[in-house]
C-alpha cells in the first residue's frame, strides 16, 4: 500500500511539519498559496525553495477563492498562475493542484487540467483508492475528533460538543470502524490506516492544516501514527507520485 500525506495552504509552521515527516521517513505534497491565510505567518519563498527539496511543493490559487464562484476567466488566472508562481519559486515543475476549500466542478477540472498539471486533490473523505487523477481524494484528515476542536463561538460548542464525531458516523459505519476506536483521533487513524491495509487499498491518504495541529494540540497524535506507519510495510510517496502510479495503472 502506498501512503500519501498533504498539507494546505503554506504556513511557516509548515517547516515543522516537515521536519516531522522527515523524522519517520514520510513524504508531503505542500499546497502553498502567496495570499495571506487566517492571519497566520505564510512562508516566505525562501523557505518554499528549501521545502522543496526535501518534499514536494503544490499549486493551491493565488488568492484562494472558491473558484466555482469566480468568472472562467478569473479562475483560469488563479490556477495558471498559481502554477507559473509556484515553478518561478521553486525552480522546478509543479505538477499537482489542490482546489481551495475543496470546491471544484467539471469546468474548474477542465481548466486544472488545461493549465498542464497532472493531477488535483479534492477533499473527499474517507477513501483508500481513485480513478480520476483530478479528483484525487483524502482518506482522512487531521482534526479534533471526536469533540470540536474550537470553543469559539460557544453557542456552537454547548449546542454540538461532538460535532465530528456526529458528522463521520455513517462513513465509518460504512467502514466498519469500531466504536471504541472512535474515542480519540489517534485511534481512528490507526484503525482507518489497518482498514486500508487489510482491504488491500491502493494507498491512504492523510490531509491537514499545520496551524490546526498547533491551535488544536495535535502535534503529539500525528507523531504517534506516524511512528506506527513506519513500522508498517508501507511506501512513501507525494500525491504527484501517486498520480504517476495510479496512470500507469490505468494505462
């Protein structure tokens, strides 16, 4: 099974994600964006150069619209030249896009693929193989679980504690992941990782957002699976490497 992990946005806080991937021998595909994002500190392009050494460096827009909302012509800008920045930064070929907020159609599709990339993520859920290389899905994401993760605004706290948890529950219903594994996230991501494995799936894919693993105190948990990852008969790959792989499958 390959094992894939991808990280949106281009925070600074990136860089530790990286080290931390690095520690047990992972590989990221870094969706980055110039636009400021969250009021956090974005990475320069400096440190989006070193990044791409060691890990692979993805196209995420310019300004990160929801581009289904946006005329063609202003979503051909974002993409195109979401990709014409990247290549001018890092010196090398950007060859995955990741459509902001997940949003995409078949006519923001057509133009990723127009623009030259070879792939794009989306972010659906809870899948362990793909077809379409512009569709490429996560198999989970790195989040609170099963409690929400913010208590701002507390109406929304107090109202749905366990929002995610309520969220998910038929997808891993459908999975057949055990209810005691739903008890803490950790767990789930190695219970969803074993799913994968022993479903002989064609890979499992890990999404998030470094500044949520800060602001959420996840750095601990996502450490712990990939610990356990490296000691699973697993290979590494970015997503451009798994989009290679998946079409030469269906070649």
């Amino acid at each position: 099974m390959l094992f894939t992990t991808s990280w949106d946005d281009g925070y600074a806080l990136d860089l530790k994600l990286a080290s931390l991937l690095d520690r047990y021998r992972c590989k990221g595909t870094f969706y980055v964006c110039p636009a400021l994002q969250n009021s956090r500190q974005m990475l320069s392009e400096e440190e989006i150069r070193a990044l791409a050494v060691r890990h692979e460096i993805g196209a995420h827009s310019l300004t990160h619209p929801k581009l289904t909302l946006v005329s063609q012509d202003a979503a051909r800008r974002e993409i195109s030249g979401s990709k014409e920045w990247v290549e001018r930064v890092t010196g090398r070929p950007c060859t995955m896009f990741c459509y902001p907020k997940g949003r995409w159609n078949d006519s923001v599709r057509a133009l990723v693929q127009e623009a030259g990339f070879l792939g794009a993520r989306s972010t659906q859920a809870w899948k362990f193989s793909a077809t379409d290389p512009f569709t490429l899905p996560m198999s989970m994401q790195v989040m609170p679980f099963p409690v929400r993760g913010s208590f701002r605004p507390l109406w929304k706290f107090l109202l749905d504690p366990f929002c995610a948890f309520r969220i998910h529950w038929s997808a891993l219903n459908a999975l057949g992941i055990p209810l005691i594994a739903r008890s803490s996230w950790l767990r789930l991501a190695i219970a969803c990782f074993e799913h994968a494995k022993n479903s002989d799936a064609q890979f499992f894919h890990l999404y998030g957002h470094s500044h949520e693993l800060e602001r959420f105190h996840l750095w601990e948990p996502l450490e712990a699976f990939l610990a356990y990852v490296a000691q699973s008969n697993v290979r590494c790959v970015t997503n451009g490497e798994l989009v290679e792989e998946l079409r030469e499958k269906r070649a």
